[in-house]
C-alpha cells in the first residue's frame, strides 16, 4: 500500500488536463485490441489472405498522414478537443463497416484501412500535439511511460478474455466467431467515441495553424525527420506480422489472446521500471540495446523450431517497439521544443512533419515485405522480412547515434 499511495501521490504531480488525457488514452486502450489485433484476425478469418491483412495496414499508413493534413486545415476552424473526438468517431466506421460488411478482395481492405488511416490521422494529429503541449521535458519519460504502462494492463486483460471468449463460444455452439465478433465491435465504438468525450471536459488551446507543411524547415529539424522514418521502417510489419505468425503456427484467436497478454504483462513491468528510473541519458542506449535483443530474436524466429521461434519472437520482440516510442519520442519532442520556440504559430506543423515521415517508413517496410513475398513465398516473407527490417534500422540508427542527432 505504501508503494500505491507513493505512485499515486506522483501520478498527482501531473496536472489536470494532463490527467484527463491520461484517462483518455485508458479508454481508448479499452478498444485497441479490437482496432488492431483482433481486426487483423477477423481479416484472416474472412480472407485467409496476408494480402489482404497487409493491404489494409498499407492504406492506414497512406492515408494516416492525409488525416493529420485535413486536421490542420480543420484546426483553423474547430476546437482540438471537438476534432480529436471527431477522429475517433471516423476511426469506429471502418471496424464496423470490416466486420458487418467485410470483403473478398484485397482492395476492399485497401479502401477500409483508408478510412481507418483518416480517421486515425485527425484523432492522433491531435492527440500527439496535445501531448506535446500539456507536458514538459521533465516529465516525459514518466508521462509516456504511465500511458503505455496502463494502456498495456488494460489491453491485457481484454485481449485475453476477447481471444478465449471468441473460440469458446465457438466450441461450446453458444455462437459463432462472426457474432462474437460483431457483439465486440459495437462495444469498441461505444467505448471509443466515450475515450473523445473525455477530452471534451478539458480546456484545452488549440493551435494556432499558419502553416500545415514545409518542404524545408531547419537543419536540425531534417535530421529528426530522417529519425522518424528510421522508426516506420521497423514499425510498419509490426502492426500485423506477430498476430499472422501466430494464427499461421500456433493456434486461433484464443491462443493469440493468450500470448499477447503474456508479452504486454512482460513489457509493462520492464516500462514502467524504465519510466519511473530512467534519466534523459539512457533513451539512446536503452534503445539500441533492444534493437540489437530485435534482431537476436528475429534471427531464432528463422533457425529454430517453428513454434519455438515464434514464441520467443512474439514475447521479446515487443520489446523494441515499446520502447522506440518510450525512448526516442521524448528526445523528439525536446528538439519540437527548441524548433517552435522560434515561431509558435508552427507547432502543429512539426507534429504534422514527423508523422509523414514515419510513416513514410512503415510504408517502406510493408513494400519490403511484398517483394519478399513476391520473389519467394508469404512464409519467407513472414519469417525473414523482421531481421531484414531490423538490420536496416540498426544501420539508420546507428547512423543517427554517430551523428548525434539526438
């Protein structure tokens, strides 16, 4: 209890709105097994297609920075707590409209993963500048840290009883994977468009938009643009490729259940630890060193036995995306610090400027994975495509790291 009440009194210290976002992401996080892990295994259910799964993730990468240009423009006019409500609302029709409607052909998910990209582009346009500025550098790393710690415990558990309760009904012909499925998707919307509500409470300021995009900003702004696309290039497969790899090898939804709730335990114990503890000087070594620990585990996903491999991967491998945000996305918003301090009126831009990047990077990264696809088979591509990524990003960072870019 002493413990509790000692975190708790430090949770405090953050301010009001930042709180408030705090129980926003909570909400939020409610959903997100369905929006994406569980979607992914819908799209396979129906499809029986990586194609199809990687389709869709490909139009959300498109289309995400689309919806943070329009939210720009959007900005001008409506309040940024009205529109990251917005946002979340646009991201709801999509999951509905997969599962009610669903599709045969991979250009259908194409055209959901657009309308989920939108939606997703103004819901964390705005929810990543609000973040930027309810926060300071000192509280970064505690900030980032305590939401990925509770949105992990959270996705644990509905994750785990999401999986189980899909194929139980299944076993037991009390309902159909389909009917589970469509039951989980209104509880989701219902939950997702409560997470804007929440904002709604908030004063928030919205930013003044002068300007949406520059092709040239600043030297030092250039190079955190080549950061960001160095972290789409790993984080694009990583959106679908463990939920495929399990649901190829080792079992249904009630087994992928399991296993995510077993890696986002593990990853939330190391997160926490490292925000609590962690100082401005151990993001760039505690980031490399998971990346290195990335392609440790992505070369076992290829020598060892399949199941094998695939486990230690899905456990471990977690690991370097949690902390890509939770290590270099503080350093980032310390540069944005400096960058809009010259000029106000540009901080939504430079919010903007990196997501084109990253997600540049993870549009890259699911090409990647097309052409192995292509040239060998999808389990070539599924068992090779992470080492290959992970290699490549090493080398970027690595160059990143000598440079001193952050």
């Amino acid at each position: 209890m002493i413990i509790v009440s000692r975190e708790w009194r430090h949770y405090k210290t953050l301010s009001e709105k930042t709180r408030l976002l705090v129980s926003s992401f909570a909400l939020r996080s409610i959903a997100h097994p369905l929006l994406t892990l569980f979607i992914h295994s819908f799209i396979w259910r129906s499809t029986f297609s990586l194609l199809s799964v990687s389709m869709y993730s490909l139009g959300f990468f498109i289309f995400l920075p689309i919806g943070f240009y329009v939210n720009g423009l959007l900005l001008r006019k409506i309040k940024i707590s009205r529109l990251y409500l917005v946002g979340s609302i646009i991201s709801t029709m999509s999951t509905i409209a997969i599962i009610f409607f669903s599709g045969n052909r991979s250009w259908h998910f194409l055209a959901y993963g657009f309308v989920y990209g939108f939606g997703s582009g103004i819901y964390w346009a705005n929810r990543n500048f609000l973040s930027f500025q309810e926060t300071e550098s000192k509280e970064r790393n505690y900030f980032f840290s305590i939401t990925s710690v509770i949105g992990a415990l959270i996705a644990l558990v509905v994750t785990f009883f999401m999986g189980w309760l899909i194929v139980l009904g299944e076993q037991n012909g009390l309902y159909t994977p389909t009917v589970a499925y469509w039951v989980f998707g209104v509880l989701a919307s219902i939950i997702l468009v409560w997470s804007g509500v929440v904002v709604l409470k908030g004063d928030y300021k919205s930013p003044s938009v002068k300007k949406i995009f520059q092709l040239n900003i600043t030297p030092k702004w250039n190079k955190i643009r080549y950061v960001a696309f160095s972290m789409g290039i790993l984080e694009g497969i990583g959106f679908f490729l463990p939920t495929m790899l399990i649901l190829l090898y080792l079992g249904k939804e009630g087994v992928l259940g399991t296993i995510n709730t077993i890696v986002t335990l593990f990853i939330a114990a190391i997160t926490y630890l490292y925000g609590r503890m962690a100082k401005h000087n151990h993001r760039k070594p505690v980031y490399f060193v998971t990346l290195i620990l990335y392609i440790i585990f992505s070369t076992l996903l290829i020598i060892l036995d399949r199941s094998i491999g695939i486990l230690i991967f899905t456990l471990f491998g977690g690991l370097t995306a949690v902390f890509q945000w939770i290590t270099i996305e503080p350093a980032i918003l310390d540069v944005m610090d400096g960058e809009v301090s010259k000029k106000e009126d540009n901080r939504y831009m430079f919010v903007m400027d990196q997501e084109i990047f990253l997600n540049m990077g993870r549009i890259v990264s699911v090409i990647v994975l097309f052409i192995i696809i292509r040239m060998f088979s999808e389990e070539t591509g599924l068992l090779y495509a992470p080492l290959i990524l992970g290699i490549c990003q090493l080398i970027l960072i690595s160059f990143i790291w000598k440079k001193k870019i952050l």
